[in-house]
C-alpha cells in the first residue's frame, strides 16, 4: 500500500532497492516478511534486489557480513 502511494503522486524514482534478509531470523517470517514488499515493488514496478541468506539471523555478525555491499552499492547509485 505505501509503494503504491508513493508510486501514485511520483515520489519514487529510478533507483533500486537493496535489500538483505537473514533467513534464520527469528522475525523473518513472523514480522520482517520480505515477500510481501517484494510483491509489492512488482505490482508497482519498483526495482528491488532482495538477497535472502541462509544460516543468517539478525545479529552483529549479519550487519558486518554485507555492510562493504551496501556501501558499494549506495556509492554507486548516488553517484549516477
């Protein structure tokens, strides 16, 4: 529904969502549910790269693991 709104009065743009989940985080299929925004970036045609990780929850060590991706990926995206 909030991409769909966004998507209605214009404010999104070109640019991709990044995306890592974890899938041994306790609130993976309980909360997070990254599925559902999933299906929402297509039905609004929002470009979305969601990596889901096996043997991964939501600690520390996960946030450390893909932290250079980001970076990376921010970097290069702000900068086009």
């Amino acid at each position: 529904m909030m991409l769909a709104n966004y998507k209605q009065h214009g404010s999104m743009n070109n640019a991709t969502i990044l995306i890592d989940q974890g899938l041994a985080d306790d609130f993976y299929k309980t909360e997070l549910k990254p599925e559902l925004f999933e299906q929402a970036c297509q039905e609004t045609g929002q470009k979305l790269e969601l990596r889901l990780h096996e043997g991964y929850d939501h600690s520390y060590f996960f946030m450390s693991s893909f932290i250079d991706d980001h970076l990376r990926f921010h970097h290069k995206n702000l900068n086009n």
